[in-house]
C-alpha cells in the first residue's frame, strides 16, 4: 500500500510537471527542473546529514565548468558533458570531502561558504586564461545534435532533464529506505551512539557528501549544457543561500520538498519579478514567514493535509524526516 | 578460549585518568570474569562513569593498560572494540530519536551480524531486516511490540532504556556494559528491565554501573565499590559493611547502627 502510494505520488508529480510544460514557458519548466535536482542534493546534506552548506555553488560551478571545460576546448557531445561534469564533481568531493565532514555543521556551513568564494575569484580572475573571466565561456554552437533526444532543442532537453530528475528522485527515495539512510539520520542526531555500535561516521558522512555534491554538480553541468555558456556567476557566493532557501521552502527532508521549493521559488521569481521591482525582499519576508508560523516548508504542512484529504486515513507514525 | 567460568575478560591494569588538576581515576587495578554479572557502585563523582568510559575507549587512560582476553585494547577505538565483543550503553540513554524503535534495533542488529561495510548498508533495505526472526523476538521479550512503528522520540524513558538495552543485546556482545541502566526509572520500570537483563545472566557477561545499590540488589554476583578515584572495596554484598565504603557512601561513621545503612540505600 505504501510502496504504491509513493509510485503514484512521483507519477502524478513528474506527469503534472510534464503536463504543465504545455501550458508554461519552457524556459521556466527547464530551470524548475534542473533547480529541483540542484535542490536535491542540498536536502539530502540538510535533511538526512544534518549538514547545512552555504558553498554550493562552488560544486555547481565545478560540474559546470568541468563540462565547459570539455565542450569548449575537446568535444561536443552533450552527454559526454554532462557525465564529465557530473564526474568533476565526483572527484573533488572525494579530495575535499575528507577535509571538511570532519567539521561541525556550523564549521561546515562556514568552510563552504569560504569554498565558494574561492571558487568565484579563481573563475572570475585568477584563471582567466582557461575560464575567460567574467565574459564567460560560450560554446552554445559547438554543442552537437543527437539522436533520439536532441539537447540542443530545448523541448528535447525538458524530456531529458526530467526523466534525470526522476531518477535521481529515486535514486534518493532508494538511499531513503536503505540501511545507509537509516545510518545517516543515525549520524545526523547521535554520532557517538553510531560509533558505539560499531558503524564509521566518518565513512558514512562522507559517502553522503559525495553523493549530494555530485548531484549538485549534475545540476551544474545541465545548466552548461541548457544555457550553453558558463560564467563565475554561477558560483557566485551571493547565490549562497539559494538552494538552502529552496529545500527549507519545500520541507528539509521531504522527498517531495525540492520540487515543490524549486517550483515555489522559481514561480515566484519569475511572477513576482514582473509585478514588483525588488522581489528578493518579498521572498525574504516569505520565508521568515515560513520559518515562524510553518517551520515544515510548504510540502511538509501539507503533506499530513494531503494525505487526509486523499486517503482518509490518519497518517502513519512512521520514519520521520526531520 | 578456556572453559574456565573464571577466566578473565576484561582486565584493567594501572589506569588513570585525569581531567586538569582531578584524578577521576587513580591507578585502578581490576578483573572482569567470564559471564559473571559485575557491579561497579560508588557515589556521585566516585570516578565509575570514568572509569567505565576507559574500559570501553571513550577516552584513552593518561596511564595503564586495558586487556580483552589478554590483547591490549588500549589504543583501540570504540568501533573495533564491538568488533571484539564489547557492547556498552549510555547513563543519558542514548538512542536515535529520529527513527522508528524496529530501525534502531535494525542497525544495532544489521552491524552485528552483517556487516558496516558501505556496499552493504546501501544494498540493503531497513524494510527487509525489520521483520528478522531475532528483531521480532527481542521486541516481544521486551515488551516493544506495540511501539515498534513508533518514534523513538515518542517513547517514555523506561521504554527507551529498555530498546537501548534490547539494542546491545540483538549484537549479542560478550560483553554488555550497562552505564545506569536505571537511573530515572519508575519502580516498575525498573522491574522490567531488570527481568530482561535476568535473562541474559550466563549468556555474557555483564557489568553494570549504578549509583543506586538498592536497584541492584540480590542480581550483581560482584561488586566494586569506588571513591575518590580508588576502589575502595571488592566482593560480595558483604563489602558494602566495610566501614571505609559506608563512611565514603552514605557519610555514616561505623559506630551507627547498620539499619541507618540499610534506610539510607534505599
């Protein structure tokens, strides 16, 4: 019953958001769908490790430009971009990784941040000379057709960048329901009580870091190929908070929360962009808003309303989220 | 390993420990013997806490050695210790509130007799270990069935203290180490607890920490009691009359009548 109620539930969700394509600018589906996946790996840090992190766009500018990297300078092949970002991220989490899960969460959040600073300016100044500063690297006309799915048309890359959320979706819900997820959420609130029963924190965290950075570089890499073009800007450490923003809109921990955040967030950039001229600040009062009254995020208050409401039926005390 | 019941299991040779200026612990010399069920009491601040927190590498001693079955342990850190068989719990009962009261039997179970490999945690599913056979059973003999879906964070302490214990026996250590296991507890609560750990006499051996020696009686086989650091007294209830151990214990000088003893333990 529950099995086929979460199937049901991620069809509804990626069908509605297919269908909604017919009635949505593209380019607004496209950033809904690539931000959910950025949006991903962050909740997956704040939710089941416990670690908030205000650096990452630093990965999302190492996916990105290691993709860059390939379709300006070696090949044209998007796929291969994509997977070539994907693996950039992979290995410098994997160096820095046992760096930094050593730390506290509030060390953490701090020595990320300071990453994506580091990020910015090697981008934006000192390796000018492979990354063109501020102008950017464009390679928009280099990237190659394919066959089948075409992600130089952008209806082509909405499919695929769909069905990639999809099944990084499920991939999570899977890491969800394992015994390393348990061993996350058993990290997150009791380390000491982890180590005693005999588990690696250490090795536990950092697979958790890899995994979630990785995905964070994915998203960075499908924005390469979606825009074409690259620019420190990614990383840039005033877009810090971003997907922190993004997951604690959703719900921290939800499975649903990053999709509903990004496209909370990115709605409501774009709607509210349009009517007022400073709508950063309305989205500041928002989520003070959402922090006092509904410290659950958007699909966490509404979930347990949801549930009622579709199945009758009280909501199970099981494995909590949070 | 020898047959013998005597053998030693866990010895102590020489260990102390201090914190600044305090001697928590002062050159401790002690023997923990195959399945017997040992006690370690004293007041508040005697150094037992410490001294168990040695035993089970917690902190590293500043001196001495700890031995398991006649290997220095010392330098190991608590993960490879419960990979040699010790098992301990935690005074603040310590447990994962955010999970279901089956998922943390599931990883105190799966790590015991699976494995902590990362392959292993990720290929496997909480949902497949929840129903074992040895997961059912230690519930039921816990008295945990109806709150198994719950979270624990919803639990009572007694509850709580009873999973965290079911927890250290579903790894099925050698030695279970039990720091307070009822402190806090109701009468009636304590009961409980006590009967399942009745059931596991003979089956490990079992050293418990306690404060309170009215909890404890008639079920430790031996006792130490520790002061200031120093055991002060070793043996059967009997030792609790030694005159040091009641002056250092319940502040009685040994010319008061003993049923002042017996009142104040209580």
């Amino acid at each position: 019953m529950n099995a086929l109620r979460w199937w049901w539930g991620i069809l509804l969700t990626f069908a509605l958001l297919g269908i909604a394509r017919v009635f949505l600018p593209l380019p607004f589906m496209n950033e809904v769908v690539i931000f959910s996946i950025y949006a991903m790996g962050c909740n997956f840090l704040i939710g089941r490790v416990g670690y908030i992190s205000f650096g990452q766009p630093a990965y999302l500018a190492f996916g990105a430009y290691a993709c860059a990297f390939y379709l300006f300078y070696f090949g044209t092949n998007p796929y291969v971009g994509i997977l070539v970002g994907v693996l950039g991220g992979l290995i410098v989490s994997l160096l820095i990784g046992p760096l930094f899960v050593r730390l506290r969460s509030d060390y953490f959040a701090m020595v990320n941040l300071a990453l994506a600073v580091i990020v910015f300016y090697l981008t934006q100044k000192v390796l000018v000379g492979i990354t063109h500063g501020d102008n950017g690297l464009w390679f928009l006309t280099r990237i190659s057709s394919t066959p089948l799915l075409d992600l130089t048309i952008p209806s082509h890359f909405f499919i695929f960048s769909l069905l990639l959320a999809a099944l990084v979706w499920a991939f999570y819900k899977y890491l969800d329901d394992s015994i390393y997820g348990a061993c996350c959420l058993a990290t997150k609130i009791n380390e000491n009580k982890l180590q005693f029963l005999g588990y690696h924190n250490f090795s536990i965290r950092l697979l958790a870091f890899v995994i979630a950075n990785s995905t964070t570089a994915l998203a960075g890499a499908m924005y390469a190929v979606y825009l074409g073009f690259v620019s420190p800007e990614m990383a840039s450490p005033s877009r810090a908070a971003d997907p922190v923003i993004v997951t604690i809109l959703g719900g921290v921990g939800t499975l649903f929360g990053p999709i509903v955040g990004a496209i909370a967030y990115t709605g409501m950039k774009d709607v509210i962009s349009k009517l007022i001229g400073n709508w950063e600040l309305f989205i500041g009062f928002l989520l003070v808003f959402i922090m006092l009254v509904a410290d659950k995020g958007i699909w966490g208050s509404l979930a347990p309303v949801l549930e009622k409401w579709l199945f009758r039926r009280k909501s199970p005390d099981s494995r909590g989220h949070d | 390993m020898s047959e013998d019941s005597r053998s030693v299991i866990i010895k102590a040779e020489g260990v102390s420990k201090r914190f600044g200026t305090v001697v928590a612990v002062d050159q401790v010399d002690y023997q923990l013997y195959e399945n017997e069920v040992a006690g370690i009491l004293g007041s508040n601040g005697a150094g037992k806490t410490t001294f168990f927190n040695l035993l089970t590498g917690y902190f590293l001693p500043d001196e001495g050695r700890i031995l398991y079955r006649g290997q220095d342990v010392t330098a190991l850190t608590p993960q490879q210790r419960v990979a040699k068989g010790m098992m301990r719990t935690f005074q603040l009962t310590s447990t994962f509130d955010n999970l279901s009261v089956t998922d943390n039997l599931v990883l105190a179970f799966f790590r015991a007799h699976k494995s902590s490999s990362l392959w292993q945690l990720l290929t496997n599913t909480c949902k497949k270990h929840r129903k074992d056979e040895k997961i059912l059973a230690i519930l039921a003999s816990f008295d945990l069935e109806r709150v198994g879906d719950r979270l624990v964070r919803h639990l009572g302490l007694g509850e709580k203290r009873r999973m965290e214990i079911a927890m250290a026996i579903l790894a099925e250590p050698k030695v279970l180490l039990l720091d307070e296991p009822l402190a806090g507890l109701a009468e009636s609560e304590i009961k409980g607890v006590l009967d399942v750990l009745r059931k596991q006499v003979g089956k490990q051996t079992i050293l418990i920490v306690e404060h309170k020696i009215s909890h404890v009686e008639d079920f430790l086989q031996r006792l130490i009691v520790m002061h200031e650091g120093k055991i002060i007294a070793e043996g059967g209830y009997e030792c609790l009359q030694n005159p040091e151990v009641r002056k250092s214990y319940w502040q009685i000088d040994a010319t008061d009548d003993a049923s002042a003893a017996a009142g104040a333990a209580s």
